[in-house]
C-alpha cells in the first residue's frame, strides 16, 4: 500500500478514495466506467443496491487484475477532476507495464 497526500487535498480526498475502492471491489471494473455507464443510462447506484454514500462511480480507481489470478487490489486517486484522475491512473499503469 502507498498512500501520499499533495498540497491542496484533504480529508475529503481520503473518503472519496475509499468510496471509489469499495465501488471497484463490487463491481471489479474501473469506477469511471462504472460512472460513465450510469450517465448514459440515466440509472443511480441505488438501483444497483449500492449506497451513495459508501459508493462512488466517479473516475479515479483502477482494478489491478493479474492474468489466471485476477483482481489483486486498486490503484486510485483523488483531487482533480474525475477524467483527470482516471487519465492519471491509467497513465501510471501504463509505464509500470512497459518496464
């Protein structure tokens, strides 16, 4: 686990993060997805059975999924905008996977 707090974040970021985690460990695919997902169909998480307020399909956590293993944990980030914080993630993992 690394966790690292960047001026201008809060508290807030810490709660954001975790309601994206526990989002992407239900439903095992990227919480922007999840997000966008719902937009184009007009649905809520509560339609799904999730709580708001302990989910958030908004961008910013990536399942970490390893071949014939599966999901192994989430990479997330909290403090721009949503797209920004997808973008960023995916980004990360990308030049992890190049090396």
């Amino acid at each position: 686990m690394f966790a690292a707090a960047r001026p201008g974040t809060s508290a807030d970021n810490d709660a954001w993060i975790e309601r994206k985690e526990r989002l992407v460990r239900r439903c095992a695919t990227a919480s922007f997805l999840v997000g966008r997902r719902l937009a184009l169909s007009g649905g809520r998480l509560e339609d799904a059975g999730m709580d708001p307020l302990r989910h958030a399909a908004a961008g910013g956590c990536v399942p970490v999924v390893v071949r014939d293993v599966g999901m192994v944990g989430t990479v997330t980030v909290s403090g721009l905008p949503q797209a920004h914080d997808h973008a960023l993630v995916v980004e990360a993992l990308r030049a992890l996977r190049a090396r």
